[in-house]
C-alpha cells in the first residue's frame, strides 16, 4: 500500500519519517501499536521504559518499572485514556439509561474501530470504566499498573513479562509495595487549599487503593432540599442542604472533614465516618482543611473572613451592635456563631473587627494577624491617622483595662523640653519631648510598644 505523504512515528522517543511505503494494514496491528495514520498515537508516558516493537524483545529494569508504576498510580483510568487517546477522548458521547428502575449512564466511545462502553450510577464513573475497558484491551500492562486496581489486577491477572525468567521469580520488596495498595499511608496532596471536598474524596479513593471510585446519589425532597447519599464500597454518608452541589460536598465531608467542623449536630457522624470509611488520619485533614480555609480568605477583612467561611459551612453568623454601658463613647458588639458568642468593645468602625478575629481564633483556628509590625487590636488606617493616645484608649478599653493615668510633668534636665510620667500596670513609663503633648504621646506610645506590641511613628501622629 502506497502513501503520498510521510506519517511522523514514534521510535525509541525520537519522532522519525516513517518510509513512503507500507507492507502493513491498519487490521494487522495489534496491542500496544497504534494506526499513526487514522488513530491517536500512543506515546509512552514513561521516558526511560522501552516497548516490544517490530517484533524485538527488549527488557524492562525493575527501575524502570517501579517509576512507571509510580507515575500511573497518581492518575485515574479516564485521565490516561484522555493522555493516550485524546482525540478519542474529544468524541466520547454519553446517554442516560433507566438501569432496574435507577438513573445510569452509559459512555461510549470509538477506539481502533472498536466501540467500547462502560456504565455507571454517574457520568464519571460510566467515563473510568468505559477507560478500564479500553486500556484493558490495548495497553493491559499499563492498565494493571493504576494504583485503584492494583490488588483487583494483582488477583485475577496473569503478568506476561518479556523476560520469562523474571517472570518466575517472586518481586522485590519495592515492587511489593508499589504493588500492594492497601497498606500504604496516604500521602498529603498538593494544592490542598483549592480543591472541594469532592475532589479531595476522590484523592483519598485513589490513593488507598480501594477499588471503588465513590458514589453521589441526589435525591429531591419533598421541602425543595436535596439529600446526597455518598458511597465508598458498602459504607455509606447522607447529607441534606439546599442545593446538589452544596449537598455533595457535605456528604463528602462527612468522610474527611476536620475536628473544627465536629461541634455541628452531625459531628458525630463526621468523625464516624473519617475513621471507618477511609480510614484516615485527623490531623492530615486538619492541615488540609487549615489550608483551603486560609485559602479562601485571602485578601479579605476579618468581618468578611468570618462571613465566608461560615456560609461555606452553612453556620449562621449574628452581629448586635450597641452602645458600652461601661466605657462611655464606647460600641459594644456581640458576635454569634452557630452555639458560640463572642464580645468586643471599641469604636464603632473596629468592634466587628475585634469579635471577628475572636470567633476565627476560636472556631477555624486562624490567627487573623494584620501585618508583621502591628498588632491585631489595631487597624492599619488607625496607624497613619490616629494619635498614640487615641490608639492607647481603644486598646484598653477593648481589652477591658483600665485606662492609663499621666502622673505629671516636668522639664527635662537638660532644659531642652518636658517629661511625661504615666502609669500602667504598676510600671512607670516616661515620654520626653519639645512640648507637654508631645511628651505624653511619647509616653503612650512607649506603652504600646513595649506592652502590645504595637508600632506606630509620633511625628506622623502629633496633632498641631
């Protein structure tokens, strides 16, 4: 068979011209090769494996093969399908089915000239088991060596190997844990602040090497909510919420939510669920939840923080505002989240400031610090406007001290100014400066420095 054009081909990882003139046909190929011609090119993932071609026998190094198998195990059968085959992947179709009463899906798609199908209770899972089938039938190695069927492949599968005296004897201790799925720990994931708890289910699925990807069932209620029935192998979460997509993600975190979450009415349940169902340990989903909730927050005030965070968990947030009875000129404001109430006293512009950073101290866990050279009892816009009285006064009083009493002044023994005497928690400060108010700015501003940890420039703050 003649061509008039030259097909680029895959050879030892160097794109050559294949010759002008075939001795093949498409229907002679068999598994791994691939049609260059009319079909997706299958390259192979693993730069430093080398395939059986033309039909020379070349062995693999068991290095070589547990890197590959490393490789494979951090990718699903539908994410290598898509790698391999991606312009079959563009064509995929999928159609619902009515399956013993049930909603199915059924994804179908044409490789090779062969059509292949796969069926699921979802359109992800009818999508990774149409790519089971596919890789099964062309690249069956490749296939075995996916870490969410390694122990499944490892029972029923017979492994062909090039070299046949390998082949007989037992795998190296490496290979058996690369192999053995079940008893590895699971290894933290990147980008955990940026993935749903959907996904990070999913991960988790993956990583243990379980078998079963996890199942959504959604189901409309009769009050207009949605209930979402998860399933990982024969254990089982429900959740309710308002909408599909908020009631997936909580039935996911009921499989791995963190110990933040577990003073909800389902806490229960939460932690039941983190240990029996995917067996996994409560402080790596302590980092990742600490690391999408800090996430999300970027960028944002501690009243809009608090906000966020606590509609993304479906807790209700209260603020009452009044007048301080106690500290005259004073706001007082009660912060309520969930079954926790918080208090704060100040101006009326920080109050809702102070009592959120209290309740994402106490509920997330985040300090809500403003800046490297200030404290958060003060607003940054506070430092350029306000004197170190003013800012000394608002401390206090928010934290619920008693102001601070300036004794006296004096000059200065060198003649060139006054001194300032003030008192505070049993400790005397002085300020020094050209004038009796300068002096006692210095003063305050000697309190804040050294008490609260606070910094702010006198020349910036003297009023004329």
């Amino acid at each position: 068979m003649e061509n008039s054009s030259n097909a680029p081909y895959f050879s030892d990882q160097q794109l050559v011209d294949f010759p002008v003139c075939y001795d093949w046909y498409p229907d002679q190929l068999q598994p791994p090769y691939v049609n260059p011609l009319d079909y997706d090119a299958y390259v192979d993932t693993y730069p430093l494996g080398k395939r059986q071609m033309e039909g020379e026998s070349i062995p693999v190094e068991g290095l070589e093969i547990k890197r590959k198998r490393e490789n494979l195990a951090k990718k699903t059968p539908f994410m290598y399908f898509s790698e391999v085959f991606p312009k079959s992947a563009k064509q995929l179709t999928i159609q619902p089915i009515c399956d013993e009463g049930n909603l199915a899906y059924v994804s179908s798609v044409m490789v090779m000239g062969e059509v292949f199908q796969g069926k699921g209770r979802s359109k992800q899972t009818s999508k990774h088991s149409m790519a089971e089938n596919v890789l099964a039938r062309f690249l069956p190695e490749d296939f075995k060596c996916l870490s969410r069927l390694c122990d499944e492949a490892g029972s029923n599968v017979t492994t062909t190997s090039v070299n046949e005296e390998s082949s007989e004897q037992p795998p190296s201790e490496a290979e058996q844990e690369t192999l053995t799925s079940k008893g590895r720990d699971l290894l933290p994931s990147n980008g955990l602040g940026n993935k749903p708890p959907c996904q990070l289910v999913l991960e988790l699925c993956q990583r243990n090497g379980s078998g079963t990807l996890p199942i959504f069932e959604l189901t409309k209620l009769d009050d207009g909510k949605v209930s979402c029935k998860l399933t990982i192998g024969e254990d089982s979460v429900e959740a309710v919420s308002d909408g599909r997509k908020r009631a997936k993600n909580l039935a996911a975190e009921k499989v791995h939510h963190l110990q933040s979450l577990l003073h909800c009415a389902l806490g229960a349940l939460f932690k039941q669920a983190l240990l029996e169902l995917l067996k996994v340990e409560p402080l790596w989903l302590e980092k990742c939840e600490g690391e999408r909730n800090k996430a999300a927050i970027v960028g944002l005030t501690a009243p809009n923080a608090l906000l966020k965070l606590c509609g993304q968990k479906r807790i209700p947030v209260k603020f009452t505002v009044e007048k301080s009875s106690d500290h005259p000129g004073q706001m007082k404001v009660v912060c309520q989240v969930g079954d926790d109430t918080f208090e704060a006293v100040g101006t009326k512009r920080k109050v809702r400031t102070l009592a959120s950073m209290k309740a994402l101290k106490e509920v997330f866990h985040i300090d809500y610090d403003v800046s490297d050279n200030s404290s958060p009892l003060v607003m940054p816009k506070d430092l350029q406007t306000k004197t170190p009285c003013q800012l000394l006064n608002e401390v206090l009083v928010s934290q619920g001290l008693t102001p601070v009493e300036y004794t006296g002044f004096e000059v200065d023994p060198s003649g060139q100014g006054f001194r300032a005497y003030a008192k505070f928690d049993d400790e005397d400060y002085v300020g020094c400066g050209p004038s009796k108010k300068r002096a006692k700015q210095e003063a305050a501003h000697s309190i804040l420095l050294n008490v609260f940890n606070i910094f702010c420039p006198v020349e910036k703050k003297e009023v004329i």
